[in-house]
C-alpha cells in the first residue's frame, strides 16, 4: 500500500485551483531589494505578506553583530543547548530577553514553533488540563499533541465561553490557560485582561503567545500584555524571533522560581541543535532597536490605518473594523476568486499571503496583507492602487 | 435504547450541519457519513459540552467515530460527573 495516497484528495484540491502564471506555495524570491521590495519571478515586487512587521532583516546594527559573530564563533554550535550548544551569546540574548519583559528567567528555543511545543508540552502533564482558544496557532495545538494533558477548546476570543469550561473543571488540578495576544490570521487582538482576570479567578496558569505583537504593541514593544498592563497575569510569555525580530528563534519569559528547571524536560528544547551564534547576535541587537524603536512603531501602526482604511474606502469587505495590527485582512467570497485574486495581484507587484483553510477559521478565504514599519506611505498607496486594479481585472465586486 | 434521550438531542445538534439532510442513525459516521471536517466536529463538541453542561477533552475524539459512541461518551462523562 503507498502510504501517499491518503494524500489524494490534498493533490486534487490543489490541482482544482486555477492557477496560469504563479502558485502561492512556491513562490520564490530571487534577490531582496529591501525589508520591503524583493525580485519576484523577475518582477519587481512590494512585499505586503511577510510578518516583518518591525522591518529589522536589514537593521544595520543587526547585520554588523551577526557577521563578527560569523567570523568569531563560525557557522553553528552543532549541538543542544543542554550539551554543547549554548554559547555565551545565548546567554546574553536571554538576559536581553528577560531585562526587555523585566522577567527573572528566559529561555531562547530554536524556532517559534518549537517555544509553544516545549513550553506546552512540559507543562500539560498527564491529569492536567490545558484550556486553548479554538483558533489558536498550530504550534499550540501541536504542543497540547505532543503533551499528556485533556485539552478544552472555547470558542475563539469568547471569555464567556472560557469560563463556562473552567468553571466545569475540577478544582485541585493543573490547569493552563493559553492564549495568544494577536492571532495571525484575521489580525484580531484578544481581549487579554479579561480572559487572563478570568483564568486566574479559576486558579489556572496562564501563557501568552505574543508572536504576532511582539515589537509594535505596548509603550515598550513587548505586546498586548503590555499595552493592556496585564503582563503580572501571564505566568508564561512566549514569543517569536522571526516576525518583528527579523530572524529566526524563539523564547519563553517567567518570573517563576522554578522556570529554570523547564531546560531539562523540554524535548523541543533539548532535542535540537542550539541557534547559531550570528541569528543569536542579529536577535539580540534587534531586539535592542526594538526597545528603542518608538518611531519605528508609529510609523507601522500609520501604514496599518492608512492600508486598511484605503481599502475599506475602496469597498474590499475587511475581516476586521479597524485596524487592530499590522496584518490587515481581506475577505474573498470563494476559493476560485481568492485564487484569481492573488495571482494577479502578484502579477501587479504586490506580494500577500493567500490563505485558505484550515489555517483560516470558518472556512474564510483571505488575501492577508502584512505591513512593514519601513514601508512608506506611497508604496502603501501603491498598495492599494494595485489591489483596486486587480478587482477590476478579476472582476471582484466591491462594495461602493 | 437506555441512552435515547441522550441520542435525540445529539442528533439535534447535529440537524444545522447535516447539510446532505442524511438520516442520522446511532451507526452514521462524522467524517464519511456527514461528511463534516474536523473543525467542523471540534464546533459541535463545543456544543454538545455546552448543551450538556460537560467538558469533552479534544483527546476523546480520535475514538469518536459514529454518533452512538459520542452519545456513549456523553453519559460516561455525565456518569461520572
């Protein structure tokens, strides 16, 4: 038996989509022009869908520290951060980690993903129980997988929903609340104070993915938490390297006094090679410009206004009212349109994300655009000038 | 059927996603019978928890796979509630 064909209908799905000159699953960038235009199948091209939200993969101080770090610790560690593979420069990314979110303890994880599958699944235990947003990242529904806890859904955002469920569960359990502070398709913040005010009142731990408003939310950039000055309600922080940090790599912050011993029973954590010494100095002198970044910050959440209530006026049916983050999402009524849509919208030189379920909820099918702080304001009105061209082209209604 | 009541209400649960308006038997399965996605099973645990004042861990369902186990697993939980 080929163990491939139950992949048939996945293959059949994807050859039904009417796709002449591009295909979103295999785009390829040729040549980077900046943090904000790439050669794209020869064309010059405005990324407008890669989460560089803080527009750091060029910063200037971050190239500097990752080359010396290239030319005084070499390509790789080539080893777990619990043997051979942590180096003094992990050490100062975590203690920059952890004096950024004024936390006591952090650890740095290989990937993003990886930071949600170790924290997770260390701290859902059997007997536990781990409360999750039902449109929470695949890294959290993998991490509660990979872990031995009972995993309770509620519906996405819906505090009401939440504390039905904790409410029915048991009292003297491990319990973990997680939930994310921007979700990452939609761009939809999470009412954090009251989900995080009603997962304590029932005695559960709390952990907030901060992946998607880590740079741009808060005074200081340090997320939602921030901004809604309820970060003392999360026990557990984790965020990403590879959206405003413009590398790759994840962490974990705690205050708790026993944080420490999560480095040993973390499989993600341990069974892995460590970041190489020049993404740990990229990620570290990032996240210094980020602290000192407030302009960079206003600027972004300008573009993010400006794009998302240019293409409210031009009649595009937006996922959100306004715009609550840098991604800014947009609605298309059905696969073939959104299909359509993308291709032409790449043949104009805009560059999105085309997503579709099931990494979208309910079905949706997305154009979801990702803004850039270095992204100024004529490409954002170049921006919209191309997506009104090419609802014309595909002959996408709009709502005037 | 000791557990009928459990099974009408389940099954009326079901009626808004039972797009093909199958006749839903304790036998019918979700994903082939119904033909419904696993998000769209994960919203009616939702639900079936809700309607039933219960918690069904996400784990539970890789062994649901007709209606009747999901009203079995319905009364287990409410047995022991």
């Amino acid at each position: 038996m080929d163990l491939l064909d139950k992949f048939d209908a996945t293959v059949a799905l994807r050859e039904s989509l009417p796709f002449e000159k591009a295909d979103p699953f295999s785009v390829v960038m040729d040549e980077l022009i900046s943090e904000t235009e790439a050669m794209i199948g020869g064309r010059r091209t405005i990324l407008a869908g890669t989460n560089n939200y803080m527009g750091m993969t060029f910063n200037d101080e971050a190239i500097e520290a990752a080359k010396k770090a290239l030319d005084d610790f070499g390509t790789g560690t080539t080893g777990s951060r619990v043997l051979n593979g942590t180096y003094g420069g992990h050490k100062a990314l975590e203690a920059t980690i952890a004096d950024f979110y004024g936390m006591e303890h952090c650890m740095v994880f290989s990937t993003g993903y990886q930071a949600n599958l170790g924290m997770i699944s260390a701290l859902g235990g059997k007997g536990d129980y781990v409360i999750i947003d039902a449109d929470s990242h695949a890294s959290i529904y993998d991490g509660c997988a990979m872990g031995n806890a009972s995993i309770v859904r509620f519906k996405h955002n819906n505090v009401e929903q939440m504390e039905r469920r904790l409410k029915r569960l048991p009292e003297d359990v491990g319990k973990l609340v997680v939930v994310e502070g921007m979700y990452s398709m939609l761009g939809d913040a999470a009412p954090l104070k009251e989900l995080l005010e009603v997962a304590k009142k029932y005695g559960c731990m709390t952990l907030v993915d901060e992946a998607h408003s880590m740079g741009f939310c808060g005074e200081n950039g340090r997320g939602i938490a921030e901004e809604l000055g309820v970060e003392h309600l999360a026990d557990f922080i984790v965020g990403t390297f590879s959206k405003s940090v413009g590398t790759v790599g994840g962490f974990a912050v705690s205050n708790h006094p026993k944080f420490d011993v999560l480095r040993f029973v973390s499989r993600p954590y341990i069974f892995t090679a460590s970041l190489p010494p020049s993404v740990v100095a990229s990620a570290t002198a990032s996240i210094n410009a980020i602290k000192r970044g407030g302009n960079r910050r206003a600027h972004l959440w300008e573009n993010a206004r400006q794009l998302h209530g240019g293409l409210k006026e031009a009649g595009f049916k937006m996922c959100t009212e306004t715009a609550e983050s840098p991604i800014i999402a947009v609605h298309l009524p059905d696969p073939m349109m959104g299909t359509r849509f993308w291709e032409q919208l790449l043949m104009e030189g805009v560059y999105v994300n085309m997503a579709a379920p099931p990494a979208t909820p309910a079905g949706m099918f997305l154009m979801r655009v990702s803004v850039c702080a270095q992204h100024t304001s004529e490409q954002v009105n170049e921006i919209i000038k191309r997506f009104r061209i090419t609802a014309q082209k595909v002959g996408l209604e709009l709502n005037i | 059927m000791a557990n009928a009541e459990t099974f009408e209400t389940i099954c009326s649960l079901i009626a808004p996603i039972n797009k093909k308006g199958i006749v839903v038997k304790p036998e019918t399965t979700f994903a082939v019978d119904l033909e419904l996605d696993s998000l769209t099973v994960m919203d009616l645990v939702a639900e079936i928890e809700d309607e039933f004042d219960i918690i069904m861990p996400l784990n539970l369902l890789p062994d649901l796979e007709t209606v009747q186990q999901v009203t079995d697993a319905v009364e287990k939980i409410l047995a022991e509630g």
